[in-house]
C-alpha cells in the first residue's frame, strides 16, 4: 500500500475522531452554558473541530489525488 494512501486513511480517521469528539465536547454543560450566554463555544472545542475538519478534508483530498504511474 503506498504511504500516501496510508497518510489520506489516517488523517481520514484523525479528522473523524477529532469531529466526534468535538460534537460530543460541545454537548457538555459548560460548553452549553457558554453557548447560550455568548453564542460561542469554548476555545478548545473550536480547535478541536476545526482540527477535525482540516485533518478530514486532508484525508480526502489525499485519498482522492491520482497514484503516480
């Protein structure tokens, strides 16, 4: 298996747990209370989806790009 693919399949799965975690984070009391006083989340749980996004659109856009000849 070429290391790319390997790379595309692991920020594929990073990116998802990251997701995960961060919807799971933010359905938390104080990432609610948070939200509903200022409309935000906390710093963290916004790091980690946004870090769990970038690692998932990674994973596709490398599993996606052509294996070299």
């Amino acid at each position: 298996m070429p290391s790319n693919r390997i790379l595309g399949i692991l920020l594929l799965v990073v990116g998802v747990v990251l997701l995960g975690l961060a919807y799971q984070q933010s359905q938390g009391l104080l990432d609610q209370a948070k939200h509903f006083f200022t409309g935000e989340f906390r710093d963290k749980t916004m790091w980690m989806m946004i870090g769990g996004g970038v690692a998932t659109v990674l994973g596709v856009v490398t599993l996606a790009m052509p294996r070299p000849a």
